[in-house]
C-alpha cells in the first residue's frame, strides 16, 4: 500500500537532507511534528521561519541578528576590543561559539563553511579567502599577525589546512593550527599513536 | 561573549529535543537554516506547518491524510479488502510503514506510541488499548482471530510485551510476535547468544 500522505511526504523531503538527518529520521520527525500538540508544532514552524531574517556578517561571514552593527558586522567584529590581526579560520558557526566559550581567542574569525574532502574550494569559500586577503592587504598592512587555520585534526582536515597553509603564507607572519594531544580527562592507554606522537612533541 | 541571537535561540530551543534531535545538532540545524537560500528556510517551515492539518485515525491512530473516510478512518482501516481480526500492535507509525512495505501483512494495527522502559503505559496508551478490547467485543464478536505484538525484541520491549499479552489474552484466539533469528545477510559468527537460540529454536 502506498499512501496518499502529501503533506506529510513534502515535509519528510524537506527535512531529509538537513544537517544530520536521514530519511529515515525525517521520516520519525513528520509523524512526530503531524502527532504532536498543533501549537508546538506551528511553534517550530515560525522559529525556523524567522531565522530567514539572520544577517550574515561582511567581514567573518558569521550568522548573527546584531542589525544594528555597521556594514552589516557581527558583534565579533564590530567590537573594538578585539584584535583583528589575529584571525581564526574556522568551517562552521558552532566551531565559532565553541571557540568563544573558551574565554582565550580575541581575534575575528573567517567562517569558511565544510571543507570538502579533496581540498578543493567551492566558489564561496575561494570568494571568502580573496576577501580575507583584500582584507589583510587594505586594513592590515598586507600582514596579520597571525592565521589559525582551526580545521579539525582529520586527514582531510589536515590536507585542506596544508593548502591554506601555502596560499596564505605571503599574508601572515604566522601560520598555525591548534595543538593536538590527549584531551583533558583522557587516558595515555587508549590514544592512539598519532595523538600521543603530538602529545610528545607538544609536551610542556 | 554572549550573543544577543534571540531567534537563532528559539530556532534551537525548539529544535532541542524533537526525535533525535540533541542540543548540539539543533545549533547545527538552526545556523544551517539561517544560512542557507531563505527560499528553502520557508518551504520547510511552511512543510512543518501543513502538518498540523494530518488526522489520526479513529481506529488505529494512525496520521494520515485521507480526508475523505468515513469517521475519520485511515486508508488500512477503511479498506475492506483487509482483515480486522488480524491486529498487529505497534509502537510507531515508521514500524507501519516498515510492515507495509513487507506486503505480508493484511490486517490492521493499532499504534501505541513508544513504550516506556517500566512496561507501564501512559494515559493515552491506556486509553488505545481499552479501545482495542472495545473494538473487540463490538465489532469482532469478542474475539480477534490473532494479536501480533509487533514490539522490538529488546528487554524492554519483551517485558512490556509479556504484559500486554496477559491482559489481552482474553481477546484473541492467538497472541504471537514476529519471529527472531538471524537477519538476512547477517552472519552466524556474529549473531549473540540470544538470537541464535531463538534462531535455533525457529528453524524450519
């Protein structure tokens, strides 16, 4: 039997293909939302509806709702007190805010967006590395202090920041990437051997 | 820093939550929509809302969308080509659909909605399953030919199973549930202890 489901099969395309989620959990989500409390349900709706309204920053490309920075910045980068010769190249907004609730990083940022897995950039992200060169060239003096290309530590995130690595060298004195060793709560038994050769060499 | 970010928030608090859905990947999903065409943000959005116009079937509770039944019954359950002594009691409208698609299964169901660990069933499925005995000694001469307990073979599920076949034991000439052993491609090498018993004991 197939079922005549329109709205409920619309719903199940749109949500499949979302960050995270497969057919088969879009699937659970529509019945969920069809079975729950209509106004909870229309709730979502409007939260996700409103979200078309977020500005994307002109100079680090974050999503934010500061409407009232200039140009169009986010609070990041319309805040005097940080330093903009310290930039963090990083992929996703939520690397963004698990960076900031660190309490240590004062510089921008540039969101690049999912690196790809060849190291090849798309249109967009080539657009946002030109604009951080632009950027360094007229507002600092063709040099930054320093780029953080802070991309996961996996063999593709290691192969996109060696590219980096190169093209951007002309516009940094420095270039680095976050350090790598055993996390905080884990144990020397169970890392593998590439974690604990960085925890060597970054002993302290 | 603490953004002022009041409906990338609320996106996220009512993401957090949904079926699947942690806190993590609700920030995910939310700076996902906000980012992408907003063209596509609303479509979802408008999607979810259509939801809220599915039915529940009267008599399975199942969400569907067949408008036009008598007494706002499902398409199965308004079908008079299927078997309404045949019962398969179910957790949730995806293991439906799952059965469905078996093309094996000509009766009813009746959806309960997932089952808590503690094999005590909520008001609602309280309320399915005295109408599921009402049903029965109404429409079926007080007794169904056979109830499958189409619930996971999990502990938890086993327990709530034993309950429910207990109580309904006076409704049906048969109670059973699906059968266990080895899924198909799986491997005897692999499969634990439990399933090769119950394959072992279903072999044919």
């Amino acid at each position: 039997m197939t079922f005549s489901n329109q709205r409920l099969n619309n719903a199940i395309k749109k949500l499949t293909g979302l960050p995270g989620i497969g057919p088969r959990q879009a699937t659970r989500l529509a019945y969920f939302l069809a079975r729950q409390d209509n106004q909870r349900t229309l709730e979502l709706s409007q939260s996700i509806s409103q979200l078309t309204s977020a500005s994307i920053c002109s100079n680090c490309f974050f999503i934010h709702e500061n409407d009232f920075g200039p140009d169009g910045l986010c609070e990041i980068c319309s805040d005097p007190a940080r330093q903009s010769n310290l930039i963090a190249i990083i992929e996703k907004e939520t690397d963004l805010i698990s960076l900031e609730k660190t309490n240590q990083f004062n510089g921008h940022y540039l969101i690049l967006g999912d690196l790809k897995k060849n190291g090849i950039l798309e249109d967009e992200q080539r657009r946002r590395i030109e604009h951080l060169k632009k950027n360094i060239n007229q507002n600092l003096n063709s040099q930054a202090q320093e780029i953080i290309l802070a991309i996961n530590p996996t063999s593709f995130g290691d192969f996109s920041a060696s590219l980096l690595s190169k093209e951007l060298a002309p516009f940094a004195t420095k270039i680095t990437r976050l350090g790598r060793g055993i996390p905080t709560g884990g144990e020397i038994e169970f890392a593998d051997e590439d974690t604990l050769s960085a925890a060597l060499q970054n002993r302290n």
